[in-house]
C-alpha cells in the first residue's frame, strides 16, 4: 500500500498538497469577489482552450447541453463559421500564453462577438487591455492542470448571472467535493481509499468508457492519466 514517503518521492512537486485541497480552492473561488457579467440574450456559446483549459469547456459543453444554447468547444486556431453578434466566445488559458488560444481571442475580436477571456496574467491580459475585452484574472494554482477548480467555479461565478444554472446545484457540488475528499485524501492512505483502488485496478493501458453526458468527465480522466501518470490511453463514448 502507498505511503506518504512513496509519495513524496514520485510526487516531487508536491502536487498532491494541492489535489488534497481542491474542495477549498473550489469555493473560495466560487465565493471570491470576482465581478460577474450578462451578456444579455445568448444563442451560441463557444469556449475556446486547450488542454485542462479545453476541459473547462467540455463541462460547461456537458452543463448547458439540456438548454437551447447551442455550444462548440474550441481545441485549435479557428472559430466556427457560425459566429455572429449573438454569440458569446470565451477564452481560457491559464498561462494566458497558449498560441491557439490567443489566435482566437483576436479573430473574436475583430468579428466583433461578446468576448471575455479568463487567465492568470501573460499576454492574454494584455490583449484585452488594449483592446477593450472584458477580462479575469483567476490565480494559478501550483500548474495549470492542478488549478481545474480555480478556474472551473470562477467562470461559473462570472457567467452566472446569465448561466441557466441554479445556484443550488453549484452549492450540492461544492459540498459533494468535500466530502469526496475524505475519502481520496492523502491522509487516507489505505485499502478503502477510492483512488488508490483505482489506481491499482488500471495495470495496463485502459480504455475509457463513458455514458452519454460525461464525456468531460472522461476527457479531464484521460488527461490526468496522461499529465500525471505519463499513461496513454484512449476514451470512447457509448450511444446509450
């Protein structure tokens, strides 16, 4: 069974300090001061990002998809031709640096959409400050992939006001992430440890299924294995 010292010795960084504390991260940021904003009446969404930050937009993809606005999930340089003044592009790049985020950042720009870009500093802010875009900077936590809830519950803060979410549901999550963290925290190294059953389950190359709605799920899954784990692996859906 894992211990504390194995850990440390593999986890050098001490990333999983901060995974232990991703509840907290969560609802301070989603109780953060961070202004939001209504972009009036929306029918297009289109979240523009690229790797953990693309993730970000595969669960709002998965959130809003009961809803009548319709969503596209940008992991490259180029906007949907179906873009007009109705729709609402929103960038995130934790960095504020990654090139295919950036690229579409300006094309919205110069199209003239609802636009606002989340980041921790780098030239994203800046492009939005000479050019008038609506911005916020969230805080990078330890890396981009470990900084998931910063960025997920404080665009969740920002869009609320015109986000068909209720805030209820966003509360259930917040304290179903506390709970869940007593159960897969590094302080509960033993066999009941969800996570390290998991882990020790998967001893060859997985594949990933999963039902239809939690594709993001999947994604931010496969991602971790490969981030963290150096696992590659692929992920399909099922039609059902």
């Amino acid at each position: 069974m894992l211990d504390i010292d194995t850990l440390q010795k593999f986890d050098v960084q001490g990333m999983y300090k901060v995974y232990d504390i991703w509840p907290q991260i969560a609802r301070e940021q989603y109780e953060t001061d961070l202004n939001g904003i209504d972009f009036g009446e929306i029918s297009h969404v289109v979240f523009a990002g690229m790797g953990g930050s693309g993730t970000i937009g595969d669960v709002f993809s998965s959130i809003l998809s009961k809803t009548n606005i319709h969503v596209d999930v940008i992991k490259g340089y180029v906007l949907p031709k179906t873009v007009d003044s109705k729709s609402l592009v929103i960038t995130t790049s934790v960095s504020g640096n990654t090139k295919e985020t950036l690229n579409i950042l300006n094309i919205a720009s110069d199209l003239k959409c609802k636009t606002i870009a989340f980041s921790d500093d780098g030239k994203m802010q800046k492009i939005c400050s000479e050019k008038g875009i609506n911005y916020r900077k969230i805080v990078m936590k330890h890396s981009p992939r470990a900084s998931f809830p910063a960025f997920l519950f404080g665009i969740l803060r920002v869009l609320e006001p015109f986000l068909p979410i209720n805030k209820s549901d966003i509360i259930d999550s917040l304290d179903t992430l506390e709970k869940q963290r007593e159960n897969i925290s590094s302080t509960y190294l033993i066999d009941e440890n969800t996570a390290l059953s998991l882990a020790y389950w998967i001893s060859e190359i997985p594949l990933i299924y999963y039902p239809w709605g939690l594709q993001a799920t999947a994604i931010r899954f496969k991602n971790s294995l490969q981030e963290n784990a150096r696992h590659y692996r692929r992920c399909h859906g099922s039609l059902s």
